[in-house]
C-alpha cells in the first residue's frame, strides 16, 4: 500500500470549541533540495510550509502551532467583528496550492495581529510569506514581505533579545538587510556576531563570516564606497 505525504491530525479551535481535521506532511516526505542564507528551505516534492497553517472551518480562526492558547475578551470581540461574522464555511483539510496557502498565512497574520500574538509568532508569518513569494519569483512582494519581517524582528531583538539564540536573530537581522541592499546595516549586524566574544555559536560565526564577504562582493558589483572595515579586506 502506498504512503501518501500527507496526513490528518484533529485540532479543537480555541475560538469557538468545534474540533476539525487539519492536514501534516510525514516527515519521511520532507526533502529539501537547497537552504538559503535566511533559512528559507527549498523541497523536493511536497512542502511541509503549505500546511503550517491551521483554519477552523466553521469560524475563520487561523493559527499556528505558536500561537497562544488563551483569548483576551476583547480580543474575541475584534475577532467576532472582523472575522466570525464575514466567514463563509470552507474546509482548507486538504491539498493546498501556493494560492490558498498564501491566503492561509495572510489570514493567519490578521488574527495574529488581533490576538496581539508576540512579535516572534508575527515575524515568523511575514518571513514566511517572503518564502511564498520567493518560491514564485515574486520579488515586488517577496521585498515587501521582507521588509516587514526585518521591522518585526528587530522588534524581538530590542524585547526579548536576552532571552532566546540571540545569534540566529542578530543573523537573521543581517541577512534580511542584505537581501533588501541595506548593506552598511547588514555589515553592521554581522560584524557584531563576528566581534562579540560573548557568542559561542560557531555556525552562525561561520555563516556571518560568509555572508560578510557576501555584503561586500554585493557593494562592489553595487559600485559602492566600501565601509573602512571592509577597506581594510583582502
């Protein structure tokens, strides 16, 4: 009997109570065939990030695994208004395409925003719509979806910055401003990794070595005035 890639597992809305069937790639089917430089994950066949997304059918409310459990009264009020009450029922158990995901994660956004989820759980959804865009050469969208990401991030980083892998973040931060050709900023981020003796994170010191000299090939072939620092490079 032939395993299909994807599975059913039951989620209980914590909006409204209904339980409905949400969809999961099984690991043996996520193969990645390219990582780019900010953790964008590129698959062979199946990808596991079309089904991130949980959508209740019978209210509208999309999250994901990140999300907070618990709901402020107000917050259901808002989501009652701007959500419960426009949803027309529709079940996304099922195959998603890159349309309908795209629709999940904008969705998802909306009631992040509403529940005022952590800057975390948001960034985390713009970066991943950036990926959406990426994979479809989109790159008007793909920047934009960046661009809020970056701002998100850097949120993080000034709240709780002390608290989680400050390294991946302060990379990520780099990286994002590499992509959007802020290159003096993305030097800035990476040189500080590279610098701070209190980092111990070997493969984010490698990889903001890398993306260093990346930054700076980027500014040469930009015809841009190089900062001292990457004068001073050979």
């Amino acid at each position: 009997m032939m395993v299909e890639p994807l599975y059913e597992i039951s989620i209980t809305c914590t909006y409204c109570t209904q339980s409905f069937k949400t969809m999961k790639v099984r690991p043996s089917f996520k193969k990645a065939i390219q990582t780019d430089a900010d953790f964008c994950i590129h698959y062979k066949d199946v990808n596991p990030n079309f089904y991130v997304v949980r959508i209740c059918p019978f209210c509208g409310y999309a999250h994901t695994e990140n999300f907070s459990q618990t709901w402020k009264p107000a917050h259901k009020s808002i989501f009652q208004e701007k959500v419960a009450e426009n949803w027309t029922m529709r079940d996304y158990c099922g195959e998603r395409n890159w349309e309908s995901t795209v629709q999940t994660f904008k969705l998802a956004l909306l009631c992040a925003q509403i529940k005022e989820e952590s800057s975390r759980v948001v960034a985390g959804l713009l970066h991943h719509l950036a990926w959406l865009y990426r994979s479809s050469g989109d790159w008007e969208q793909e920047k934009r979806f960046l661009a809020f990401a970056l701002e998100a991030y850097i949120h993080v980083f000034e709240t709780e910055g002390m608290d989680i892998n400050n390294a991946k973040l302060m990379f990520l931060i780099g990286e994002l401003n590499r992509r959007l050709s802020n290159y003096n900023e993305a030097v800035r981020w990476f040189s500080r990794i590279i610098n701070d003796r209190k980092i111990m994170d070997a493969g984010m010191i490698r990889a903001s070595r890398e993306q260093w000299v990346a930054t700076r090939e980027d500014m040469l072939a930009s015809r841009l005035e190089l900062p001292d620092e990457m004068k001073q490079a050979t």
